[in-house]
C-alpha cells in the first residue's frame, strides 16, 4: 500500500483541481457578471465550460486511477487540540463512481438551464440576467467531489454541509413563492438532522481511534465498545441524503424549484448511497462481520446477515416500497417522479446495505442507472413544462405529437425504470435478485419485485397521461424545446444506451475493482462477458437477450388473443365495445378514456383503499404535530416574561443554567 500511495501521490494537484474549479468558478462568475453588456451572457458561458471542465479532469483521473491505482495523499494544514487538520485525498474506483456523474449531471443541467431558465419559459419567465442557480449548482457540484475525495473527515463533514447549505438556496430559487421557501427549510431541517448525527458520530469515532483520517478507523472501531453507537448515528446521518424513511419527505416538496436544478439536486444525492459502501462496506466493515447472524426465524425471511445488515436493507426495502403508493394518487408530475425516485434509491440502499459483494454491484450499478432514468425523466417533463406553463397533469395531454423527440426521451426513461431490456436498470435488479438469493433471503426478493412493480405503474401513468393520454386544447403553440434543452436529454440518453447495453463497462474497470478493493476476498472477477459469483455464473448480454425473448413471446401470445377476440367480437367496435360492457358493469368504455378518470381514483380508493394507506404512512403528519408542540413550548415560555411573573420566569432560567453547567461537567 506504501508503494501504491508514492506512486499515485503527484496526481493529487489534479484530484483538488477537480474539487476548487467549479467552486472558484461559482465565485468569479457573479464578478464577471457585473461586466456591462456582455457580463450576464459571459458568466454563463463560463460556468457551462466550467462543469465540463471538471467533468473532463473526472475522467482523466478515472484513467490514471484505473491503470495506476488509488491517488493518495495528505496536505497537513494545522494542528489542533482535537488532532492535527490535514486536507487527504484519497481518491479510488468507488469514489470516481458518483464523481462521474455528479459532473456529468451537472453538464447537463447547466446547459439546459441557460435556455429554461429565461423569458422564453412559459411556467415561470426569468429574466437573461446571470441568476445564483448557475452559480450554486457549481458550488455544489465541487462540495460533492470534495466528500467524494475526501480521506479525512473533518474536511469531509465541511463539503458535506456545504452541499447541505447549497440545496437549501438551490431549493428555496423561487424565493418569492412562499411555497418554495417552505420547502427550503424543509431540506435545510432534515438534511441537518443528519449533518448532526454524523458529526457526533465522528466525534465518538476519533475519540476511540485517535485520529481523523477515515481509513485509520477501521481496526481502532473493531471490538471497541463505542462502536455500535459510531454507526448508529452514521447509518443515521446518511438517511436523509440517501433519501430514506422517516428522512425522506423534504424531497417531493424540493422539486417545487426549477426543473434542471431538481435534477441536479436529486442526481446529487448519490452521495448518500456512496457513503454506504465507502463506510458500511468498508471502514465499519472489519466489526460489522464481526456480529452474529439473525436468529434462525428471522433467518427464514431475510437470510444469512446480521442485524446491521438487515436494518440498512430493510430500511430501503421498506422505502422502496411505501413511497410509489404516494405516487400513484399524486397529480403533480414532478412530485410523481419524486416519489418514484424515492422508491428506486429505496431498492439501491437496500441492495448496497447487504454490504455482499454482489449485492454492491448490484447497488453501484443501479445508483447509475436510477439517476440517469429520473433525470431522461425530469428533462422530458421540464420540456413539456416550458411549453404548457403547467406542473399539474390535469393540465397535460397528448404531448407526444407536438414533442416527438421529447416523448420518445421521456418514455425510454420510464421503461428503464420498467426494467426493460438494455436501458440498465434491468441488470442492476437481475443482480440485486442474484445477491438476495445468494443470502437465502425471500423477504428482499419480494419486496424488489414489489417496488418495481408499484413505481412502474406510477411512472408509466404519468407518462401516458402527459404525452399519450387525451388531447388537451392548448392556448399556445407546442413545439420541441430549444436546442439547449434537448442536447442535455440526448447526452444521457446515449450514456443510458451505452451504459445500459454494456454494463461491463462500468462492472470490469470501476465497479468490481471498488469492491475488491473494499472486500479483498469478494470472489468477483473481471471477464469479458461474464461475472464469476460465489453462486455460479452471470452474465448480463445473455439474460437480457433470455428477457427479450421472452417478452417477445409473450407479444405475441397478446396480440393473437387480441386478434381472435377481435375476430369473434364481429370486428365492429361497437361490438368489440358491448363484448366489453360486462367487464365494466355495463358502463361505457368512454369513461375511461385515460388514467385521469376518476374511475382509476374510484378504484384506487374505494377498492384498494389507497387513499388510506396514503394517509397512514405519511410521516410528515408526525413532524408537524412534533414542530406545533414546539412552538407552544416556545410561546410558554415567552408568555412568562410577557405576563411578568418573575417568579416563573427566574426558576425557569436557574434550571436552564444548572442542566447546562450538568452537562458541561459530565462532557468535560
């Protein structure tokens, strides 16, 4: 290893390169901006370059870290009563991952901004002028390289509270729209919530292992009897950026902002799902194995994995499942895809936290996947938003013939989310299967399936309604977006095609690396074709060509039943129509004419009693009775200086300052 960091140590200039350009650039555009005329274009311009600078930078470090191995190096700035502050780089395959597309997102939202984010946009005009989203994203986009690259966790908890604080801004953009604000205090609360159990958590963990840097914990935590605790509070400070049950709420609300920068905020949160593997996989690791398995009844269920395991998995398992019920009866299309992005990060947590070398893969594979998908998704629906003027899908329909192209990008990415063949995130669930069946684990297996099913039904819905459904009359002329919208849809379109048809590329020469490097004895090989489990062999190109086969096979079963109830029906429609009436309690098939008919709500509701289920699971009924209980304390304790009773008001104050003096001495 000592070799391994002499080697790679002059690389790291270019690895802090990666982190200080876009946030350098975010500082001098507002300066450029004040350049008369031509300051507001030329800021702009300058931070489009900027992201694809550093996405270039990205992949040139990826090409040194895959031929020369992990770049490794520590800059020692000070030191302090609490160990000395050194600025580590530590940048390896699994680092590399979201650093990839952090860049790559935020390419794209850049460039579609420079046109969505002006007069022309129909929801809501902007002027030309040069506006804080550029600059903010830029910013954001250098925070979440720096935790990426970050080996030393005081610097990693500063990047990571800057990405807290540039979602609050990039959320709350509309800041005269109180909604918007709302919603920005809502990511700033929760997202904090976990900023601080990390904290505490590093704390504990340097108190134990006597140092900062994150690989130095590993054999310090093993055994120790803070341990437990460490990692309690880390699995809880990553809930809220890996957007998981009960943190996960603040995200639907967040997509009341611009739709590139809800993009990019939600393609930013990968790094959540990183700090899984890079903590749970490998720095907490070592202790992890060293706890025993569940109990044999729970076995049954969920496999051979301990409790660790099992509450990282279930967690996202149970995420994965809860949240596409709120998609299915929500009318606000972003908030759907939301919703069904929540789910997708529900089934990458859950396959991550089996913390099995397969089931990373499965994880890595799907974290690349799912956010390529929800933003073809996002870019899709922010075109058609440009143009309508509408977020709400009562508002929308028969889209596809006016935006073709729009359409066609839209779809593709919701039938990624399907599953569907060669668009990625088939392969990432055919290996989240294989690693639960590698565990003996039924209970994952069936929760994966079932959270499939239940975001493709919302996801397709909102497709179908906005571009497929009914015809609206529009008041204005649709068109294609601008070319600076659909240059950014086409660019992760292609990288879903590649990805997605080849996902060697991303197992042989970063994924299965990362992991070999987390879990020297995972027992993955890098094959041209194939990858070698523990369980036998897999390989990708020859199920999703079985998976092809067989929905080609069941097509055509379809469409020959089809035709045959056609034939029988008389081929008149107004026969093939009463051969339907029966199945419809005599009803007329006009009435459901799309998935905006209030029979698919009748039935949802009356039948499923969705509705209730909505109603149950909806933790935010918990936090606001929690923040009202809050408040009331607050305003008692206000009214005691207000009404003047002194009495009250100086025992109140002596008690104060006792439980702090108490907790002073018992800290000190």
């Amino acid at each position: 290893m000592v070799a391994e960091v002499i080697i790679s140590a002059e690389f790291s200039p270019l690895a802090l390169t990666a982190i200080l350009t876009p946030m350098i650039t975010a500082l001098l555009a507002h300066l450029i901006a004040q350049i008369p005329n031509i300051g507001d274009d030329l800021a702009k311009a300058l931070c489009v370059i900027s992201s694809y600078a550093t996405l270039l930078i990205v992949f040139r470090l990826t090409q040194i870290v895959v031929e020369d191995g992990p770049i490794v190096n520590s800059f020692p700035i000070v030191s302090l009563p609490l160990g000395e502050l050194a600025l580590t780089v530590y940048v390896d395959e699994l680092a590399l991952i979201p650093a990839i597309f952090f860049a790559l997102f935020a390419s794209a939202a850049m460039t579609y901004s420079v046109k969505y984010l002006s007069p022309e946009n129909k929801y809501r005009p902007v002027p030309n002028t040069f506006n804080r989203g550029f600059s903010f994203m830029l910013l954001f986009l250098g925070s979440l390289i720096g935790c990426c690259f970050s080996g030393n966790m005081v610097f990693f908890l500063i990047f990571w509270e800057i990405t807290s604080i540039c979602s609050f801004f990039l959320v709350g953009f509309w800041h005269d729209d109180d909604k918007c604000v709302a919603a920005a205090f809502k990511t700033f609360i929760m997202l904090h919530i976990g900023t601080f159990g990390l904290l505490m958590g590093a704390i504990l963990a340097y108190s134990a292992t006597g140092t900062w840097e994150i690989h130095g914990w590993s054999q310090g935590l093993l055994g120790h009897s803070v341990s437990p605790l460490v990692i309690l509070l880390f699995f809880i400070g990553i809930l809220p950026k890996a957007v998981q049950f009960p943190l996960h709420t603040w995200l639907p609300d967040a997509t009341v902002t611009a739709t590139p920068i809800t993009v990019y905020v939600h393609a930013g949160f990968l790094l959540g799902l990183y700090a899984i593997p890079r903590f749970f996989g490998q720095i907490f690791a070592p202790y992890i194995k060293s706890i025993q398995m569940l109990p044999p009844i729970l076995s049954l269920f969920f496999g051979n994995i301990n409790i660790w395991t099992l509450m990282i998995s279930l967690t996202g398992a149970l995420t994965s499942v809860l949240a596409p019920f709120f998609g299915l009866l929500e009318n606000e299309s972003k908030r759907v895809v939301a919703y069904c992005h929540i789910s997708a990060l529900g089934s990458t947590v859950m396959t991550l936290g089996l913390i099995t070398p397969l089931g990373i893969a499965a994880g890595l594979l799907s974290m690349v996947y799912h956010v390529l998908f929800i933003a073809l998704i996002f870019l899709a629906l922010g075109g058609a938003i440009f143009h309508v003027g509408k977020t709400s899908m009562d508002y929308m329909g028969g889209l596809s013939s006016y935006m073709p192209i729009t359409a066609t990008v839209g779809t593709l990415g919701a039938l990624s989310m399907a599953g569907f063949p060669f668009l990625g995130y088939f392969t990432a669930l055919w290996l989240g299967i294989h690693a639960s069946l590698e565990l003996n684990s039924p209970a994952f297996i069936i929760l994966l399936l079932f959270s499939s099913v239940l975001k493709t039904a919302a996801i397709l819905r909102m497709i179908n309604t906005i571009f497929f459904g009914k015809t609206i009359e529009y008041k204005r002329r649709i068109t294609e977006p601008p070319a600076l919208m659909l240059f950014p849809m086409l660019l992760l379109l292609t990288c879903l095609f590649i990805f997605g048809a080849f996902p060697q590329l991303l197992l042989n020469y970063l994924a299965i690396p990362a992991i070999n490097r987390l879990q020297h004895d995972s027992g993955l090989t890098i094959m041209p074709d194939d990858i070698i489990t523990g369980s036998g062999l897999w390989n990708p190109i020859s199920g999703t060509l079985a998976f092809l086969s067989y929905l080609c096979l069941i097509s055509i079963a379809i469409y020959i039943a089809a035709k045959r109830s056609s034939s029988q029906a008389g081929g008149s429609p107004a026969r093939r129509e009463e051969a339907f009436k029966p199945f419809l309690c005599g009803e007329d098939v006009n009435l459901l004419d799309g998935v905006r008919a209030r029979h698919f709500y009748h039935v949802l509701t009356r039948v499923v009693r969705i509705d209730a289920i909505y109603h149950t699971l909806n933790v935010d009924r918990f936090y606001y009775a929690l923040a009202e209980s809050l408040f009331s304390f607050c305003r008692g304790l206000l009214r005691l200086d207000i009404q003047q009773k002194y009495f009250p008001a100086v025992l109140s104050f002596t008690l104060g300052a006792l439980i702090m003096i108490i907790i002073a001495v018992l800290v000190g």
